[in-house]
C-alpha cells in the first residue's frame, strides 16, 4: 500500500514551542513525511491549555530552522487571522527559511470563541467564504507574479495596488495549498479552483469518499488550465489512539471523551494493525496522503509506536 503520512498536531491544547521542536524533530526521525499544525489562539470546549496558544506562523519559522527533512505546514490557517499580503509574505519566508519545506492550508475560519476572546472580527459565514476565496486568489497571485512585475487585485475585501509580490517562495509555481472541509457547495469548488490538496478531516471512510466526489465533480467544472497547479492531492486526516494494549490504546483515547467545539469525529482506537487497516481503506477510495491527529504532544512514545509498527508496513513516500 503506497500513502504518504503527515501527523498533525493541535498545540492550542496546551504545548509550548520546545514541546513541538521535540515532536517535530521525532516525528522527522521516525520517517513521518510532514508535521502540520492547527492554526488557533484558544482550546476548545472547557479544556485547560497551559501555557496558552502559540502563533502557528510564528512557529513554523522556527521549526524551520531547527529541522532539516520533515515538510511544515499549517491545517489549517484562518482566513480571518491575517490580511493575504501579509500572509503570502509570511508563508513565502518561512519556505525560504526551510530550504522549501512549507504547506499552507488555508480555511475561512470557523470556531467564534477564540476570535471575540483576542479581538478579531468574526464575520458571518458567507462573507467568511467570501474573504477566503479572495484570499486565495491574492495569494496565489502574489506567488504567480514574475520577478520585477507588480500585483494589483480589486476584491469586496481586499485591494493591492502595484505589490512587488516580495519575497518570493523556493517552491514553485508556491507552496502547496491546501482547502479543505466538509462543506458541500463552496470548499468543493475553491479547493478544485485554487488547491494543490483536498482534505477532508477527521471523519468516516464514506463520508470521505463522497467529499471526494463532490470536488471531482467541482474540478470537471473549473478550468485550472494556465494556473500551474499541481495535479489535486486527496487527502484525510485520522484521530488516531492506538497502543500495545487495549489499555494503552484506551488511555489516549480519555481526552476524546471531552466536551469539545469539534463536530463528530471518527478515531482510530485500538491497535496499529487497525490504523494500518483504516489507512488501507482510505487508500482504496483515493486517499494519496493521511494526516495522524495526536492529541498529546507530550505523548512521544505514540508517535514512536506508529513509526516503529505502522510506517515500516507502507510503502509510499514519507
């Protein structure tokens, strides 16, 4: 079975920035192809999350310079944290600063709480969708722009006049995109339109795979003729608790039981063998790329357990 394998992480659960050197530099050790993390200031529900957020951007630009192999990246960033200027310069550094290393996923954003608790406007959804649909216009456009030519963009949100369209990224035609989501009209059709990768988080085999249909049937639709896209990845993420024993397995399977903000989700609890079947199962209606939620970064002795039992048994890039 050929996959490749990202973990992903939510350090607004409580983990400080060495915590996620230390995962980041296992999980490149361990073979792993990627470390992404959630964008967002404020743990969910009424968990505990000391010593606070960190800032996703501000990590990976560390990260950066602290790891050699492994690809970084956020799932995902919210549209409605940072102008897309400002982010297309942010994101094009930090793949500078990594050698090209960097993924940028991109969502209109979603969980209200965080944004009145820091102060950011949080507008309906429609104009949220509305403001990431520009945003990944501005950026990719920035990206795209040759050296020496300038950028300008006229949007309901946001207008650029004559940008330098500066720095510019390592990767070309920029750093993977990545939309994604279960929404079934609008995350469709931007992610055939703008993407290089579809994901769809954290749920059901079946409900994966009509998520993919509907943005096959999106990219039948959209001409990304000319727009020097990658081919579209499809990918999943997977909330994953396994462990050599039911207990262990059931033990890292404690915090899912927590009230959250999060919709209903579909864990891996149980063996490698049974996160290795579920992998198998998503590779068989498309899946190119799994993303490994871990809850608990402190946790290293389950993210060395999937490296040492699952990784060795797939045989595609990581």
């Amino acid at each position: 079975m050929s996959m490749r394998v990202a973990v992903f992480t939510e350090p607004h659960r409580g983990a400080s920035y060495d915590d996620q050197l230390r995962f980041a530099r296992l999980a490149e050790d361990g073979g792993f192809e990627g470390f992404l993390r959630a964008d967002h200031y404020q743990a969910m529900g009424d968990e505990e999350a000391l010593p606070g957020p960190t800032d996703a951007w501000l990590t990976l630009a560390a990260l950066a310079r602290e790891t050699s192999r492994i690809r970084l990246g956020t799932l995902v960033t919210s549209a409605t944290f940072r102008p897309p200027g400002p982010l297309a310069v942010m994101v094009a550094q930090v793949d500078q600063m990594s050698g090209g290393r960097v993924e940028l996923g991109i969502g209109a954003g979603w969980y209200a709480r965080e944004h009145i608790s820091y102060g950011i406007p949080f507008p309906g959804t429609s104009e949220r969708f509305d403001r990431l649909a520009e945003q990944l216009e501005v950026i990719t456009g920035l990206w795209d722009t040759p050296s020496g030519k300038t950028f300008s963009y006229t949007g309901d949100h946001y207008q650029l006049a004559d940008c330098p369209a500066l720095p510019k990224p390592v990767q070309t035609p920029g750093p993977p995109v990545i939309v994604g989501g279960r929404g079934p009209k609008r995350t469709p059709e931007l992610a055939a339109r703008h993407a290089d990768e579809f994901n769809v988080p954290f749920t059901s085999v079946e409900q994966t795979a009509e998520a993919y249909e509907r943005v096959r049937e999106a990219s039948d639709r959209v001409d990304r003729t000319g727009t020097g896209r990658r081919p579209l990845v499809l990918s999943a993420g997977i909330v994953v608790a396994i462990g050599r024993t039911d207990a262990e397995a059931r033990r890292r399977a404690a915090p899912l039981h927590v009230k959250s903000a999060l919709p209903p989700e579909d864990p891996v609890v149980g063996s490698p063998e049974q996160l290795i079947d579920r992998i198998g199962e998503f590779a068989a209606i498309g899946t190119e790329r799994v993303h490994l939620r871990l809850i608990d970064l402190a946790d290293l002795d389950h993210l060395e357990l999937i490296a040492a039992e699952v990784l060795p048994r797939l045989d595609g890039p990581r």
